[in-house]
C-alpha cells in the first residue's frame, strides 16, 4: 500500500502524517509509505502507486477537483479523500466519487473510523484468489469475480475475463470470497455486490445484465441490507 498526501500546508500534511501513523501503530500493522505533495502537479508527475490519497481542493496552480478527476480516470480504484474546509466543493467532487470528504480541522476519531472503511476497502479490492480447474490454475483479483454459479456438480467461475471450471465446490467459494462483497443469494449462486445492475425478490441482474443470479424470498432482506451496507462503505 502507498499513501499520498496532497496539500499546501504543511501543518495539515504533518497532522495526516501523524493521524495515519497512529492508526496503524493502533492496529498494530507496519505502516505504509507516506509520500507528501505541496501541489496537483507534482502528485500528477508522480509515477509509484496511487492506493490511498488525502487531497486539498484549494491549491496553487491546479485545484484537487482537476487533479482528482485526473486520477481516476488514469486509476478508478484510486481511494480519495478530500480534505478542505470548502463545503461548497462537495457536489463536484462526489462527481467523480471520492470516498470520503474530510472537513479541516480534522478530528482524530472521525478520521480513524474512516480511515479503517478505506483500509478495509483496501484489502477487499486488492485481494487475489486462486481458480483452481483441471487444467491449471489461475490467479485473479476478487473483485474480476462476477459471480460462481452451480450446475448440478458444476460450479463455475464468471470473472470479468473469462469463465472458469472449478474443481471445488460451492462451499469452497463462500469459505475463500470475501463476505463484505460476497453473498450466497441461492444455493447455486454467489454474487459479487461490486457487479450488480439490478435485483428485484427473485433475482440478481450482474454486468450489465449480462449475467443473472437467482435469489431465494427468504434471503431477501439479508441481501437488501448486506447490498446497501456495502454501498455505504464506498461512500
């Protein structure tokens, strides 16, 4: 993971520096590079990973709304927080759906609690998992996972790139997937929320409709929350 901090004042960089160095002694997890920009420009130019990003709007030359937009577009798995004191940017940026909006001066408790949704997310988005079929093995990230589907003794693997076979079973899948973005809506279906078009009381829509999920009556409510919790947690 790579930490980046986007502002023009440095008080503020060296109280994100200090606020993200106390939450991960306090998780008791090494932490991450931090590395500090004064300026949109500058972040631009850079060239390592962008994995976590604290950004202020009003800066000298490009303002963060720019710089923001720009990165998305180069990486839209990107997780951005604004930090400003300008509420009237808010609009704009959730345009181009930052994760969180920080307002200056920052609380050390409301930023330890987001601070652990963006790790969280962290971790979800960047986990890879094992396809195992009969003829190899493949590695993918779970998010590129659409959904597993059982056919009788058949389970597959709808990824965004291809469908696999799997030589394991449905409960293989639902022990491995992470299940704040997975969810068993019926005994021959998993479903991955970050795919989901649509769903009604008996089934899913994923991919643009190109792929549909049975969903039990039962599990309805369950799914409904489970589905809406985890769009909050992007918010």
């Amino acid at each position: 993971m790579r930490i980046l901090i986007c502002d023009d004042d440095i008080l503020v960089i060296e109280q994100l520096e200090g606020y993200i160095k106390t939450f991960f002694e306090k998780i008791s997890v090494k932490c991450p590079e931090i590395v500090c920009f004064s300026d949109g420009e500058s972040l631009l130019a850079d060239k390592g990973d962008k994995d976590i990003l604290f950004l202020d709007i009003e800066m000298p030359g490009i303002n963060g709304i720019y710089v923001g937009k720009e990165l998305k577009k180069a990486n839209d798995r990107i997780i951005i927080f604004i930090v400003t004191s300008y509420s009237e940017y808010l609009d704009e940026a959730m345009r181009f759906h930052v994760f969180r909006y920080l307002s200056k001066p920052l609380e050390q408790q409301r930023f330890f609690r987001n601070m652990k949704d963006a790790v969280d997310l962290y971790n979800t988005i960047t986990v890879k998992v094992p396809i195992e079929t009969k003829q190899g093995i493949h590695t993918l990230l779970a998010s590129s996972i659409i959904m597993i589907e059982a056919q009788g003794k058949k389970v597959t693997v709808h990824t965004t790139m291809q469908d696999f076979e799997s030589v394991h079973n449905m409960q293989y899948w639902l022990n491995l997937l992470p299940k704040n973005c997975f969810f068993q809506t019926h005994r021959s279906f998993i479903v991955n929320f970050e795919h989901i078009s649509d769903f009604d009381h008996s089934l899913v829509h994923l991919a643009d409709n190109q792929f549909r999920a049975y969903l039990t009556k039962r599990k309805y409510s369950a799914f409904k929350d489970a589905y809406l919790l985890y769009l909050e947690s992007l918010r």
